[in-house]
C-alpha cells in the first residue's frame, strides 16, 4: 500500500530520462510519436483490439473526447496547475473557437486554417475581458466567476440568432486537405493526426514557458501569491498570461471540434464539460503535463470503452473518480517533489 | 478495511473497468441470414422516456417479422445517444462503422438526428426517424437538411406548431396567446412556429423564454396574469411544463393551457396534478393501442413487456416496419435499402399509405393529433 | 465579445438581429412590485438554507462542497418517500388539515432534514476526511467530491428511471390575501418564516453555544483550535451536519411548494446556492442569508423586466459588479481571515 501511494513515477521517469544521452532521447520521443500516430489502427490489430470501444467509432472517439479532452486539459493545466488558479468555466474558450469557426465558415465562407487565428485572438481576447476583473479576486471568487462566465456564453448563444439560437449552426465545412491529407468524417484517423500534432505544440509551448520567466513566475505565484509580489514579480500581468495562454488552446480545441462535428449547439458547452475537463488535470496529476495527458486520456476514454454497462456508467465513473482521489490525491503523475507547497492547513491550490 | 484489501480492490476494478468484458458485437459482415437494424434515441438520461417508449414498437415490429420470415433474420441493437448531439456526433460513426447495420430507426430527437447525418450521409445508411420534428431537417434550404439519407414518419413542427396555435384556441373567439419556450432545440423553434398562426386568429399578448430545469416559474405566472391572456402555449417537455402549469394555476390563472408532443407524455397528468385537467396537447401521433386489436395489444405486451403502448409507438413500428419491407423484398445492402425506402411505396399500421417525398418527408404529411386531459388521463380528441 | 444586449439603438438591434430581443418592461417594477418582492424572498430563502450546505462547510474547510447539490436532491425525494410511501398519500390524496396537516409536514420535514444530514457526515467520509489526513490538495477533494456529486446523481437517476416524480398536495394553497398584488399564499409565507426560523436558531447556536464556538474556532485557525483541545474532527462533522440539516429543509420546502422532484433537480439549485453563497460572501453564516434573499430578489426582478431568458445573465452580471467592489462579497469577512 505504502508503495502504491507513494511511488512517483514521475519522478522515476525523470532520473531515467536524465540518464540517456541526447541521441537516444530524441529517437525515444521519434518512436513514442510514431507510436501514438499509429494508435488509430489499433482497434483494428489484433494483439491491441481490446481497445476497441463498443457502439461508438474508436477512431473518432480518439478525435472527441480523448484528443480534444488532452488538448484542453493541457490548456487549463497552464491555469490550474502551473499558476494554481481555480478556472472552472474554461468550456467557454472552447465554445468561442467553435462559434468563431462556426459563423465565419457559414457565413463569410472561410476555411479552418483561415480561421484559426482568429478563433484563437477570440478566446484570447475574451480571456482578457474576463481575466482582467475576476484575476484581481482570489481563489474561489475567481472560481464562481469563471464559472459564470462559461454559463454566460451559452446562454447568450442561445438567445443570440447569429449564433443560431437554441438550434446552434449546422453545415459547417471540413477542413481542406493539406499535404494530401483529406479531412472528412471517413477518415477520423487524420483528424487525429491533426489533434496530436496540436497536443505535441502546446506541449513544446508549455515546456518552452515552463523553463522560462512567465513558468517560472507562475510557479512563484502558485506558491504564494503575496510572497512572490513582494519579489518583484507582477502577479496580475502573469496570472492575465496563463489565464490567456490557457485560453488560446481552448479556442483553438474549439475551431478544430466545430470543423470536425459539422453541427454545434449551445448544449455541447454545458458546464460538465468544464468539470470534466478540471476534473482530468486533477486525476492526471496537476502541473505535470504527462500526467495530465493520462489523466484526459483515461477519463475520456473509460466511458466509452464502458459503453456496453450503459446504465451504470456514469456511476462507475464517480466511483473511479472517487476512488482514485482518495487513493492518490495528487493523480497518477504527481508533479515534481520540489514544487509540491509544503502542505499546511488549507494549502492555496 | 484493511489497507491492502483496498488498494487489491482498486486496482482490480481498475483492471476489469480498462480490458473487461469486452462486449463488443462486430457483427459479421459475412453471414448471409442476419442483418441488423439500429435504433438510435435517449435510453438514458433526462429525456429517457422519449426513446424508452418508441423501442417497443421497433421490437414488436421485428419480432412479427421474424416469426414470418425464417429466410433472413433481423437483429436489432440500440444506440443511446441520450437525446444529445454531442453522444450522437460519436455514436453515428460508430453505427456507421457497424457494416452488419443496413437501416437507422431514429433518432427520437432532433439534435441527436442532425449530429448524426454527416457520418451516416458518408456511409449511405438510411435512418428513418420516429418522432424527430424539427423543420430544418426536411428542408430543402437548410444546411441541415438529413437529405438524401434522412426519413421521418412524423408530421414535422412546421405542421405541428399551427396546428398547436390553432387547437389551443379552438372555440376561444378572441384569444389572447402567451407563448413560453424552454430554451432548448425542440421548445424553442416549436414556440416560434406558433406565432404566425396565433396572429392572424388572435393576438399575442407576450412571449418569455425560460430555460429548461428551472425551479421557479411564479414570475412568469404573474406576468402571464398581468398581461391577460387567454391562451397560455408551452413548447417544452413534461417536467417544466407540469412546474409551469401549476404556477399558472396557482397564481390564479383560468384560461387554456397547451402545450406541444414533448409535453404529451404519460406522466404529464400525474406529474401536474389538477393543474394537468383540461390541458390541450398535440402530437404528429396516433395512440398504438387504439390501432391494435386486444390480441395484438396482448401479443404486444408478450413481446415486449410494455402494457400501455407509449407515445410514438406507432410512428416507431411503421418506421421500422418500411425497413422490414425491404429486407423481404431481398434489398439487404445500404444502397439497396435507400433506394428501396426512397422510392418504395408502404402501408401504415393504421392503413395509412407512406411515400416519402425527395427530401425525406411523408408525402402529404402526416395528421397531428390533438388531445385533451381529462379526469388525470390524456385522450384523443380529435385532428388537431 | 458582447453584442449589449441592452442597447436600444435601432442599428445595432437590426444588425445583430437578436433572436429574443430585450423588451425591457419597467411597468412590471410599478405594477407587480410586492409580487415580485414576496416571491423574490419565498425563492431566496431557500437558496439561503441551501447555500448555508456550502458556507458553513467553506467556513472550516476552504473547500467548495460540490456534492451539497445532491444532497439536495436526496432531501427531496426523501420528503417524498415520506409522503408518498412511508406515510401512504396517493398522487390524488385529498389536502390535510388542522393538526393532522401540521404533524404530517414536521414529520416530513424532520425525516428530510435526517436524511440530508446523514448523507452529509457520509459525504464527509467518503469525500473529504481521508485526503484532509494526508493533507492532500484542495483540488483532489474538490473531484473527490465532484465524484461522489456524479455517483449520487447518476444513482438516483438508475433508481428512478429518470422519471420526475411528484408529491400529493397535501397542504392546500389558500391565500392570507393580497396586499399591493401580492398574494400571501400559505405556502409562500411558510417558506419565508420557516427559513427565517431556522437562521436565527442557527445563528444563536453558533454564536453562544459551546459546539457552535468551536466551529468558529476552526474556522479562524485550525492549529490553534486543536492546541486548545478542540476534537477537530468532530467539528467538521458536526459542520457537514448542520450544512445538512439545513439543506433538507430547503429540500423539504422546495418539494412542497413545487410538488416535484427529478434526479438531476440538485443542479440548478447548487449554482444558485453556491452564488448566493459567494455574493452574501462565502463562509460567513449572515453572507448566506443575504445573499440568497438578494439572489431571489434579483432572480425575480431581472425576469419579469428583461425576461426569464436573461435572468442567469443579469445574476453573474451582477456578481462580477459586486466582486469589484467588495471582493469578498456582500458581507464577506475581512481578507487577514480568509486566508490562513
């Protein structure tokens, strides 16, 4: 037991990392990818079928949940995990990219890639108007308010007719092809492709602003906030970064599900989807991105692949939920020894 | 417990939960007497009932059929999409991906029905829909539209909502319409479809929107009564519908209540009590019990263990029954059974004949129904 | 970002073409104000017993207890397995009187709050007490207890088919009468006084007597308290209790105003609660009390001139607005306590 709770694959993983040399680093991370690139076929070979989900497409259950969920909870771990601020409406960022995506395809006939940059100055936008009163408050004030926020969207979609109302938008075009690659619902596997390779970016992102200043000044404030004021360090302007940052992957998660589902409605952006999503970064273990790659995978994952008991499904994952916390309530991977806050009353997150 | 114990535990439900039973059935492609059809609509969930009550027509379908024909046996598997567009964007592919499966009987809602089309649109499997009703489905213009794969043997909300307009007031000479929606895909649209008709017999004196699940629906009675209107129109489904009424009651309001298909549920009576007496309903339905004689009513019940036939019960067996007609014609491929249900011409449980037009609907339209409460049980008036 | 849904300019209105235009209606205010005031505070004050389920657990814990909305939902169908089982009144049973109607109701509403209280302590020991003893993060409770808010909701759901469920009249809706329009119905001046009742018994109790002593202890410094000798555990338990307590009788009154209840009925009602909790200024008893009066209140108002459709977004509007001001809230406590 005491071993079970106690052992730190993550930092296991670390001190063998740390051993190899640069060259079987980097055809370890070559072969991973391949490796993950290949994972769409699995359902299909025999050794790995047990993967295979039954009643939905294993393919596109990769795509939605499990890619999306990934790309997402690595972006509300830069919020939750490295600057240690409670988000609980981040389904909202989501819900931009997809509307931006949404409107612009349908009305003015621009494709995903045209898009993008847009869906993502959006969501980066409204993470500003957002961050910019509710970062001044404090843990869980900030937390109600995120979670106004994202009620906020979805009810103004529904009550706007841009936004198509209660019916949401339908008919919004696949992406066009790029380097022959065809986007369209036959073939989920290169939609899959396409969301790793985005999940492989915001990991190099993340990993980039970890090393650096802003990660380090997350990490500050994550500490305590008053201490790291007191350094020098401006907490408002890197909270305003992480909340943005984190929000830019959503929107961007965003644009890519709305060309992937075709038809958007304001019921995909209920605020389960943000409990879900909080609730995957803190399964996976927060602040570590691996753990939380794990964490989303499993969770988005585990309901499907239970389909066939779906009665009780959603029981058995409250169970799981619970269970796992209780279990190890720093996740699967916990984040490195050191930058656990020694653990007073009440620790902040 | 001892600590060991648990964490043994935990990791064996683990393991069970992430390579149990895998219960999977890739319906072989290759066996020549068994093809399968799919029933896609809510089997949980908030809007259960809705698919709960439509599955038993499709199963007592199939079960005649069977019994009829050794040759080639039908199977039917069910796909929850939990009348959510979100479930159904990942079930239809799934469904699609299922070669065994030549024909969709669904979706129960119209959400879960858009959602589906792009995948079943790309594998060519036809889906022929119990009860989703709403317009955009069916129209040529909309981006939305289901066609060519898309079916539905129900009358859409573009026939439903006038003729709710028009059965709320009937023999009101002056009514005053106040129309509530729930926010949602079905209520929404279904309010807003009245109001053209509401216009032109009568005014309309106010309109809200209150979103599906709220507690507290004393505001709007009293609006309601401040506005002195004599015909209250609800689109929405039971729960709301039954707080609403009662508020209306409650807050001393007299006048008529209606209400559209997504109300007329059997529980509605229960659910609103005294405030349900009196209160009009619509549906693009006809009650199966009262098409079926008492032996097939107790055939039904053998098959399927439902006493009372729910709503779209009918509506649920003839769609699966145009399927069924196909395959004993041999049409046992997807492009064979669209082509057959496009352009084939099928007999309704009432006699009734369906063809269907270019763009999926029943060609003429189907009758709505209206209905009445009375004494706490809904009956069937007349033609709405 | 916003299309100010507001704005009366014509252009604006045209161009954006909003689907459910804003008719803003300040007739209503003048015509229906005591109306909308009576039936903003009947509301609020439930909100209130049920943001008490959040505040007081806040007050010890600095957690958000995100189960409190199930526990909700289980009060309501225990009055109801009260009445309608237990106590053997059909969905037509004919409305009580006198004594037999007073006796039925306190027993209903004293066998919910029972019930909401027990699962509340096993909430607690399920969700909260073994990752406090390994001192875990506070976000592992808050999915912990989000798993056990999942494992309640989507039982109850099972066990009822997710079929909605209701309750016979029993108490029957005759009116004091009307002042000004507003109609003091039985039921709505029950779910004022009761509530009221209800606050300043608590209030008392955790002013003046030991236990409730304790508990403010707690909550101040929890190193302190347990140098003084306070059973620390017994506190918290006792805090879930009394968060339960109240709870089922919101629950209580809820199922006997609105005579139904659903699996999923604790959701709606959670984030009401948990806003009111934030806006009266969370972990502060008086907070919660205030909040939900001004919640209701808000509720109400923003309804009937906006229409129902805006109402969660004039709330969270008004939330933000206030957060500005005063960061803790409406009666929040001072920012040295809430942070330990």
């Amino acid at each position: 037991m005491a071993n079970l709770t106690r052992f730190n694959l993550r930092d296991k993983g670390a001190d063998i990392w740390a051993g190899w040399s640069r060259l079987v680093r980097t055809i370890f991370v070559l072969g991973f990818i391949v490796l993950m690139g290949l994972l769409p076929f699995a359902a299909a070979w025999g050794p790995t079928s047990f993967l295979n989900t039954p009643i939905t497409s294993f393919q596109n259950v990769l795509v939605y949940p499990v890619g999306m969920f990934i790309l997402m909870a690595l972006g509300l771990n830069i919020v939750v995990g490295k600057s240690g601020l409670l988000d609980l409406g981040y389904v909202a960022f989501f819900a931009i990219g997809a509307y931006t995506q949404g409107i612009l395809s349908t009305l003015y006939g621009w494709n995903t890639w045209e898009i993008m940059p847009f869906g993502i100055a959006f969501a980066m936008l409204a993470g500003v108007i957002l961050g910019l009163p509710a970062l001044r408050l404090r843990g869980d004030y900030l937390a109600i308010i995120t979670l106004g926020f994202g009620e906020i969207i979805r009810i103004v979609a529904i009550n706007l007719s841009i936004t198509g109302g209660p019916n949401g938008i339908p008919g919004i075009p696949n992406p066009p092809s790029i380097f022959g690659l065809k986007f369209d619902l036959m073939h989920p596997q290169i939609y899959f492709w396409l969301v790793l390779a985005m999940i492989l970016l915001v990991v190099w992102m993340v990993r980039r602003f970890t090393i650096r200043r802003p990660g380090r000044a997350w990490e500050a404030i994550r500490q305590d906030e008053d201490v790291a004021a007191l350094m020098g360090v401006n907490t408002l302007v890197y909270k305003l970064w992480s909340f943005v940052i984190g929000a830019a992957v959503g929107g961007a998660a965003g644009v890519l599900y709305a060309s992937k589902v075709a038809v958007i409605s304001p019921d995909m952006f209920k605020f389960d989807v943000s409990i879900l999503i909080l609730a995957c970064v803190v399964f996976g273990g927060i602040g570590n991105i691996w753990g939380v790659i794990m964490g989303a995978a499993i969770l988005a994952y585990l309901p499907e692949r239970i389909r066939f008991i779906s009665e009780a499904r959603q029981l058995v994952f409250g169970a799981v939920l619970i269970l796992m916390m209780n279990l190890r309530p720093d996740g699967l991977l916990p984040r490195k020894k050191r930058e656990k806050i020694t653990e007073k009353r009440s620790t902040n997150v | 417990m001892n600590k060991k114990i648990v964490s043994g535990l935990a990791i064996a439900a683990a393991a069970t939960l992430a390579f149990g039973v895998v219960a999977t059935a890739p319906a072989n492609a290759a066996a020549k007497k068994t093809v399968t059809l799919a029933f896609q609509g809510p089997l949980t969930g908030g809007d259960a009932q809705l698919g709960q009550d439509q599955i038993p027509g499709a199963i007592y379908a199939i079960a005649l059929y069977n019994a009829k024909n050794p040759a080639v046996k039908v199977e039917l598997i069910k796909a929850d999409s939990q009348c959510d567009g979100t479930v159904a964007a990942n079930i239809a592919p799934g469904v699609a991906a299922n070669k065994a499966v030549i024909g969709v009987v669904g979706t129960s809602c119209s959400g879960e029905a858009r959602n589906s089309f792009p995948a079943y649109r790309a594998a060519g499997l036809t889906m022929i829909a119990p009860s989703a009703s709403a317009v955009s489905l069916t129209d040529p213009k909309a981006p939305d539209r289901g066609f060519p794969i898309f079916h539905r043997v129900v009358a859409h909300d573009g026939f439903q909502a006038p003729a709710l307009a028009r059965y709320a007031a009937k023999g009101v000479t002056a009514p005053k319409y106040y129309v509530i929606d729930d926010m949602t895909t079905y209520g929404g649209p279904l309010a807003k479809g009245t109001l053209a008709t509401a216009k032109k017999l009568g005014t309309v004196v106010g309109t809200d929107s209150v979103a599906k699940g709220t507690a507290d629906y004393t505001s709007v009675a009293s609006k309601v009564k401040a506005s002195g209107a004599n015909v209250v129109i609800y689109g929405g489904y039971t729960t709301d519908a039954a707080k609403l009424f009662k508020a209306l009651r409650d807050g001393g309001y007299t006048g008529i209540l209606a209400s559209g298909d997504g109300t007329n549920t059997s529980d509605f009576p229960g659910l609103a009590g005294k405030a349900a007496e009196g209160v009009r309903l619509t549906a693009a339905d006809v009650p199966f019990d009262k098409i079926l004689t008492a032996a097939q009513l107790a055939e039904f019940t053998k098959i399927t263990g439902v006493k009372v036939p729910g709503l779209y019960s009918t509506t649920a067996f003839n769609a699966t029954n145009i399927f069924l007609d196909c395959i004993s014609q041999g049409k046992l491929t997807r492009p064979a059974i669209q082509l057959c249900v496009n352009s084939g011409s099928f007999k309704g449980v009432g006699g009734d004949v369906i063809k269907f037009n270019r763009y999926g609907d029943i060609i003429g339209g189907a009758p709505v129904g209206g209905y009445l409460v009375k004494n706490g049980v809904i009956i069937y008036d007349a033609v709405a | 970002m916003w299309p100010l849904p507001f704005g009366g300019v014509a252009t604006l209105h045209n161009t954006l073409d909003l689907n459910r235009s804003v008719d803003m209606n300040f007739s209503v205010v003048t015509s229906q104000f005591w109306s909308l005031v009576l039936q903003g505070l009947a509301l609020g004050l439930i909100y209130a017993l049920v943001s008490l389920g959040y505040t007081m657990v806040y007050g010890v814990l600095r957690l958000i207890n995100f189960a409190n909305s199930e526990v909700f939902m289980f009060g309501t169908f225990a009055t109801l397995y009260i009445e309608v089982h237990f106590l053997g009144y059909g969905i037509n049973a004919p409305s009580l009187h006198g004594f037999k109607l007073v006796y039925t109701l306190a027993f209903a509403l004293l066998a919910s709050m029972l019930a909401c209280a027990i699962l509340a302590i096993i909430v607690e020991l399920v969700a909260y007490r073994r990752l406090r003893a390994r001192g875990a993060n506070r976000l592992a409770s808050l999915i912990s207890a989000i798993g056990v808010s999942i494992f309640l909701l989507e039982g109850m759901r099972i066990i009822t088919i997710s079929r909605p469920m209701t309750t016979p009249r029993l108490l029957d809706k005759w009116s004091f009468g009307e002042f000004h329009g507003a109609n003091f119905r039985i039921d709505t001046v029950m779910t004022i006084i009761a509530p009221i009742v209800i606050f300043v018994v608590l209030d008392q109790f955790v002013n003046r007597s030991r236990l409730g002593k304790s508990i403010r202890a707690v909550s101040m410094s929890e190193e302190n308290s347990k140098l003084m000798g306070i059973n620390i555990n017994r506190v918290i338990t006792l805090t879930f209790c009394i968060g339960g307590l109240t709870t089922g009788a919101a629950a209580f009154l809820y199922t006997t105003v609105y005579e139904n209840t659903i699996f999923n009925v604790g959701f709606n009602m959670g984030i009401a609660a948990f806003t009111a909790a934030v806006l009266g200024g969370i972990g502060n008893l008086r907070g919660a009390f205030y909040g939900g009066i001004a919640l209701g209140l808000l509720e109400q108002f923003a309804s009937a001139m906006l229409g129902s459709q805006w109402k969660a977004v004039t709330v969270f509007t008004v939330l933000v607005a206030v957060l500005l001001f005063k960061p803790n809230g409406l009666f929040g406590e001072a920012v040295q306590q809430t942070r330990t």
